[in-house]
C-alpha cells in the first residue's frame, strides 16, 4: 500500500534548523567533492609527468644505445663506397 498522501505522516514536524543544516551539509558535500577531483587532478598531472619523464629517459637511452650501432653502420657504408672507387 503506497504512502503518497496530501499530507505529512502523523508525528513528523518540520523544523527550520532543520533546512538550514541541511543546505550546509549540502554545502559542505561540494567543498569535498571539488577537494576530491582536485586531488585526483593533481594526482594524473603528476602520474602523466612522471611517465612522460620515463618515456623522454627510454628515448634517450635507445638513442645513446642506436648511436654506435648507427655509427659501425656508416663507417662499413663508407667503407665499401670507397672500396667501390679503387
């Protein structure tokens, strides 16, 4: 049997302190929701920067590591460019 009347159930008194702490409740549920997705803000900007820091080191290290790979590859390049005009 459903409950839906015109008017309130008996004993229930509506008090205006009530409301009123309500809307601060209310209030204070936002501050820390937005202190929330502040802090988790922070926490992906500091996440993203630290893997863009470990990508931008791995790129480096594999080109310090293709360099003398690079480099024995231009010297037998030149190598054999030479030997072609002999």
């Amino acid at each position: 049997m459903s409950r839906c009347f015109p008017y309130p159930p008996p004993g229930y008194s509506r008090n205006g302190a009530t409301y009123e702490a309500l809307i601060e409740s209310i209030k204070l549920q936002k501050e820390t929701d937005k202190a929330k997705a502040e802090r988790k803000k922070q926490k992906r900007a500091k996440k993203d920067k630290k893997e863009k820091e470990k990508r931008k080191d791995e790129e480096k290290k594999g080109k310090l590591e293709k360099n003398p790979n690079e480099s024995q590859q231009d010297a037998s390049d030149l190598f054999a460019q030479t030997k072609l005009f002999i």
